[in-house]
C-alpha cells in the first residue's frame, strides 16, 4: 500500500475506470429501456426526446466499455511483463506460487463478499441478489471468473510472448483485427437484446476481446513505459473526437440504437482504442509518485477495484432500488435540470462507488497475507 512502490498513475487510471464504469451501471437501465426497449421496472423514460441525455448517456457507455478494457489491459501490462523476466529455472513453481496466490484473493474475495450479500439480504431485508439459485455467484460474476482465467492463463502467455516474439505480434494484430470485424457484425446486426447467454458466441466473442487487450498490453509493459507518447496521445484525441462526433450526430437523429451499437460493451472499438491509448499515456510517468499529494488515497482505494467489481455485481438491485427514485424524481425536460440530474447522479455513484472499493480494498489485504502464509507453509 505504499504509495512509492506502486505507480501511481496507474492506480489513478483504475480508480477512473471503478469510477466510470459505475457510472455506466447506474444509467444502463435507462440506456437499454430507450435503445432496446428493454423491460426495466421503476424507471421513467421522460428523456427519451432529449438531445442532451442521448449525448450524454451515450458518453457514459463509451465510458463504461473502456472502464472494462482498462481492468484487464492493466493486468495485462504488468502480470505478463512480471512472468517473461522470471523465465529460466523453476519458473513453473515460482508462477504456481504466484498463480495460486491471485487465485486465494479472487474466490477469497466472491465469498467474503457473498457473505456480505447474504447478511445484508436477510438482516436489512434488501433486494439484492436472487439467493436461490447460484447466477449471482456464476454468470453475473463472470467478469471476475474470466479474469481468473486470465491469471491462470498468464504464464502460458508470457512463455509464448518470449520464445516467439515477432510472430506472437503478427498473430495478434491478426487477431485483433478479425475480433473487431466480427465485434462490428455482432454491435450492428446481431446483438441479440441486452442478455445474452453465457454460452452464446457473443459472449465468448467479448472474452475474446479482452484476452487480446490483456495480451497487447503484456506487451506494451515488456517493451517499456516511456515508448511512443505521442503516437498514443495521437489514438487516444482519435477515439475521444470519434466518440464526440458519432454521438452527437446520433443524439441529433435521436438514434438511441445507433447510439448503444457504436458503444455496444466490449465490441466497442472506439473504447478499447481510448483504453490502451490511457494506458500507454498513463504509464509514461509524466507525473511522478512524489507529485501526488493523496498518493495513499488513490493507492487504497485503487487496491480495492477487485472487490468492487464483486460487491456492485452483487448488490446490483439495490443499488437501482436507491437511485432510480433520485433519478426518475429529477428527470425533467430542458437542459439544466438534466444537467443537475446528471451532476447529483453523478456525485450518488462516486460516494457509492468510494464506499465499496474501501470495503474490497479493506477485504483484500487479509485474504493477500493468508495466500501468502498457505504457499510459504
């Protein structure tokens, strides 16, 4: 936790990534009622003829996609760099030790938190997640049970990385761009709803996408982190003027669908464009630890992005069940008293987003120390 042995850039770029896609799950409701007609009780759908809520909301979906790439992309960046230098004798056991250890916090941290939910549920009495059955420990939380296989995968990758180097960069420039073709077929004609099946091609399509973002940051990290600023400032102002343009052009035809295909989750381009440009630009160290002044605040709460990423999954319902009478009571025409919802939305989702990264980062500190006891034992 402290702040010099970490990069603190990069734990900013997380705490922006908690932060955005917290954003995205507290509108997504009324983004996917206006766009997909999707069946959300307890939400008014006023602003559907406002300009400024399709520009913004659309925004906050371009947000909430690269929230997602920026989480696995960092991973990326410095577990395959960490694994490639550790290659040579016993590396097998030294990435079992390692493997095992990431392993220990992330069940660790779905059954504290699960728990939690379960407490929560029968002593307040809150809606949170459907208890009997076990979705709310498999598929919802099957961001965090594929990054589990991301870690578990890391040393395999980082050995391909290192024995094949020029052809695992044309591979995956093949890759990533017969992806992102397939990514546009599914965004503009079959996204299938806003559900799909866990088993579903488009499912695995969106695992797809991130594996490659986790590998192509892997490396981004081995090659260094003060290499090509500029070209990444370059894609990062790309995406940023794309997004801009793409949604104002689809608030002003009102095109809520067109809006949710352009953004539409990991098949976003634009996104996953914004999210490795971030991350070469926040790697770079343009600012350097000793600059932060609230270097021990962004550390914490940046170490607890795992068990927030567990915590808003399960308390999902809740969260809506609070909000969405702030937002409903507040969703009138015009463009002040939309711009005052989005503000006082905004300012909900940050103290809440706050308050659960506290309760992961608090959470996983203990889980790292009995990982760390059961491998060295």
């Amino acid at each position: 936790m402290k702040p010099k042995a970490r990069n603190l850039n990069i734990e900013l770029l997380r705490c922006i990534a908690i932060f955005s896609i917290a954003l995205f799950h507290t509108f997504v409701p009324y983004f996917n009622a206006l766009a997909y007609k999707a069946p959300t009780p307890g939400i008014d759908i006023g602003m559907k003829n406002s300009f400024l809520a399709l520009f913004l909301m659309g925004l906050i979906n371009f947000l909430g996609s690269m929230g997602n790439s920026i989480f696995y992309m960092i991973s990326g960046f410095f577990l395959l760099p960490h694994a490639v230098k550790e290659i040579g004798a016993g590396f097998w056991l030294s990435q079992f030790r390692t493997v095992c250890r990431r392993c220990v916090v992330i069940v660790g941290s779905v059954i504290v938190f699960a728990i939690l939910t379960v407490l929560l549920h029968f002593i307040c009495r809150m809606p949170t997640a459907k208890l009997n059955g076990v979705r709310w420990l498999g598929s919802d939380l099957e961001f965090i049970w594929l990054y589990l296989v991301f870690c578990v995968l890391s040393p395999f990758v980082a050995l391909v990385q290192n024995k094949w180097k020029n052809g695992w960069k044309i591979f995956l420039a093949f890759a990533l761009v017969l992806t992102f073709l397939c990514n546009a077929f599914i965004a503009f004609f079959s996204q299938g709803g806003v559900n799909h099946a866990l088993d579903g091609w488009r499912k695995f399509m969106s695992a797809a996408t991130y594996f490659w973002g986790f590998c192509l940051a892997g490396l981004a990290g081995e090659k260094g982190e003060e290499q090509n600023r500029k070209r990444a400032w370059m894609i990062f102002l790309i995406c940023l003027f794309s997004a801009l343009v793409s949604t104002f052009v689809c608030a002003l035809a009102q095109s809520w669908k067109m809006a949710g295909e352009l953004s539409f989750k990991s098949t976003s381009l634009i996104s996953f464009g914004a999210a490795f440009s971030l991350l070469a630009l926040f790697a770079s160290r343009a600012k350097k630890n000793s600059e932060f002044k609230s270097g021990k605040s962004i550390a914490f709460f940046a170490n607890g992005i795992l068990g927030f990423y567990i915590f808003q999954s399960m308390l999902t319902s809740f969260w809506h069940l609070l909000i969405f009478p702030v937002i409903n009571s507040l969703s009138l025409p015009g463009f002040f008293p939309f711009l005052a919802l989005l503000l006082f939305a905004s300012l909900l989702t940050l103290i809440y987003t706050l308050i659960l990264s506290s309760i992961g980062s608090w959470v996983r500190r203990p889980l790292v120390a009995i990982g760390s006891r059961l491998l060295k034992s």
